[in-house]
C-alpha cells in the first residue's frame, strides 16, 4: 500500500494535463503548505496566498 498522505500519481497526471478538478485537488492538498509560504510579520497574506494559487493555475495551464 502506498502512502496515504501522498497524492495519488494518476491526480497529479490528470492535473499535469489541466484538469481543472485535479487541479483543485493539488491545490486543497497542499493549502496548508502554501499557507505557510503566504505568511509575512506572522500573519497569512491572502493577497500573497492567492497570488500563488494563481501562479500554480497558470503553471497547469
């Protein structure tokens, strides 16, 4: 079995291929990772948070 905290490859294939709900589900899977990145002084930019949803979109695009 594999790891279940890991995307399952054919999700990030399907996403690869612009799938818009692998896509989402990349992107719900990793929120909390992106999350993180978004934080400036301590607190969670959402400008920056959605600015790198929307880079990551455009990437799948």
């Amino acid at each position: 079995m594999g790891n279940p905290n890991l995307l399952p490859y054919e999700t990030i294939v399907r996403a690869t291929s612009g799938e818009p709900e692998a896509v989402d589900e990349v992107l719900r899977h990793y929120s909390k990772r992106i999350r993180i990145a978004a934080i400036e002084n301590g607190h969670i930019d959402r400008d920056t948070e959605d600015s790198i949803k929307a880079r990551l979109r455009k990437a799948w695009d």
